[in-house]
C-alpha cells in the first residue's frame, strides 16, 4: 500500500467525527421503506441500499484490512447495473455497518490518521449522492438559502496558493503550490432562479433561491448569454479565499470552466480510482458544496467533478468575467 500524507502516524481523528458521519446516514434514511431502499430510480443513481452496503464495505476495506468484494467495487458495476446484482437486504447492511464499526471504534488511536479522514469523508460523500437519489425520487425536498447579494467584487492580479496541505485533503488537491492570475471580477452571489429563467423563458418557483440541477453546458451557455463566463477553478478558489462570496459553500456546488486533472507534482493516493483514472477533458470541476453537503467536505479546496451534461447533482453557477 502506498504511504499516506500521515504515514506513521496513529489516528488523532477524534471518533466523534466516524459517530457524526454515521448519524448523517442514519438520519437521511430514516423512516424509508424496505422498497424504498431496494428500488433503483435512476440509471443515474445506485439503490439506497447499495450506497449504505458500499459505505461499510469501503470502511471494512480500508481500516480493517478486508477483503475486496466486486459487487460493491464502483468501477465493476456501473450504477445503472447495481438494481439488478444479489447485494445486502437493508436489515444485513445495516448489521455489516454496525460491526465494522464496533470493530474499527475498539482499533483507534491506532488506525493510519488519513486513512481514517478518507472513510469519514467517504461515508459524507455517499450521504449526498444518496440524497439525490431520494430528491429525483421524490422522497426529500431540498433546502436552499435565499440570495441575497449583488454585483461583482475584484480579485487583485498576483499569486496564490492553489491546493491544500491539511490532513485531510484528497490526493488531488495536492500538492498546494503557487499560482499567478491576472486580476478579474466574480459575482458575489449565484445565479438565482428568476435569473435562470429570462435565460429559458421558463417560469421558475422560489425566484430568489439559487438555480440548482444546472447541467455544465447549461451553466456555459448561460454565462455566455449575460455578457459573463465560468470562472477557472484556480480564480474561483483564490475568490473564496480572499474575498466575500456569498454562499461559497451549503447552497449548491458550482461549475468551473476547468477540465479535471492533476495539479503539478501530483502523485495517486491511497488508489488511482479515486482521482487519477477521471483526469481529462471529459469531467469538469465543480467547487463548494451543496446543501447536502457536509462542512467537512465542502473546505476551498476540495474538488468535484462530473460530466458536463449531468443534472441530477445540486449544482448551480457563479459568474465571473475579466477584469
């Protein structure tokens, strides 16, 4: 295995934060139906079910040394496929979730510190993609702030540090390293609803709430259509850290004009499926985090990504332009 950012170190991740993230499942899924869970609504998206085995499968994987198991392994089954394979009933995922943990719980102080960061942060993930899952089932209404900000703000021209150093960061947001941009403006608020709408002709409900299930290519072209464009992903994290953007993060993720790839100097880990095999001009970074996304995951360097004609995820936009 390769040598974690932390390697030989044990664990000062306090386990409050495994607890936290396990009551965040628990609490999303509550009061769901056997059905419910087992019911594949989206080729998009696995069954509930799937995503709650996956998450202690991940975390027996990782922390307790288990074996490797295909039919909860992303890259062997498309989500598409997962209604169909012979995976956990809801009551034995639910049991296989509670001894991994008892199991892991009785190991700390003693686990690899980032190996542990990554099965929080890992369960935290899995909460918001099942939330979208029940959101285009119709089993949970998202909540989004109201906008309130206007206009641009001016992010001076000079260096900054792109990436992060903590702990806790993904492999692909190593390593921090110095970039130069040339100054330019970014709007202090997203692109609201009755915003989107003069762009579709469309009506649109709750006008003051940020748009949201805002595809890549519809964020492009609407951002064309004002006058404006996306901003870069190093412009939009040197934005959130140097200037006050309203909503950075806990409305809904934003896209970036930015392919998805390696900063310089990047090297894989813990596995090349998390990052690596999805660098490219295929994806596009998304920065911030949703609603449904946990504080923990949504810090200014974190990256996500998707396919520029995806929709069912909880992004939305933010203009920039040049200065």
């Amino acid at each position: 295995m390769p040598r974690s950012p932390s390697s030989g170190s044990q664990s000062s991740v306090s386990p409050t934060e495994l607890v936290r993230a396990r009551e965040r499942t628990e609490a999303l899924l509550a009061g769901l139906t056997d059905e419910q869970l087992t019911t594949q609504y989206s080729p998009l998206q696995s069954p509930l079910v799937w995503d709650l085995a996956h998450i202690g499968y991940f975390e027996q994987l990782w922390l307790l040394a288990g074996e490797r198991n295909d039919l909860y392994e992303a890259f062997e089954h498309p989500r598409g496929e997962r209604g169909a394979l012979s995976i956990l009933s809801p009551a034995e995922a639910r049991e296989s979730l509670a001894r991994v943990r008892e199991q892991v719980l009785a190991r700390l102080p003693g686990l690899d510190e980032y190996l542990v960061c990554m099965v929080v942060q890992h369960e935290l993930q899995h909460s918001e993609t099942m939330a979208q899952t029940m959101v285009l089932a119709g089993l949970l209404s998202p909540t989004l702030p109201q906008v309130e900000a206007s206009g641009d703000v001016l992010v001076e021209a000079g260096p900054f540090t792109l990436g992060s150093t903590d702990l806790c960061a993904y492999d692909n947001e190593r390593p921090a390293h110095q970039v130069e941009l040339p100054s330019f403006r970014i709007d202090r608020a997203l692109v609201t609803n009755a915003q989107y709408a003069e762009f579709t002709d469309h009506e649109f409900t709750e006008p003051d709430a940020p748009a949201v299930h805002v595809s890549f290519d519809e964020a492009e072209a609407y951002a064309r259509w004002a006058g404006k464009r996306l901003p870069t992903e190093a412009e939009w994290e040197k934005a959130a850290k140097t200037v006050e953007l309203e909503h950075a993060s806990s409305a809904v993720w934003q896209w970036t004009s930015s392919p998805f790839g390696g900063y310089p100097g990047f090297r894989a880990f813990p596995y090349r499926e998390y990052s690596e095999v999805f660098f490219g001009d295929e994806y596009r970074v998304l920065r911030g985090g949703s609603w449904a996304t946990d504080p923990l995951v949504a810090r200014p360097t974190f990256r996500n990504w998707d396919f520029p004609q995806r929709k069912q995820i909880f992004a939305g936009l933010r203009c920039a332009r040049d200065a």
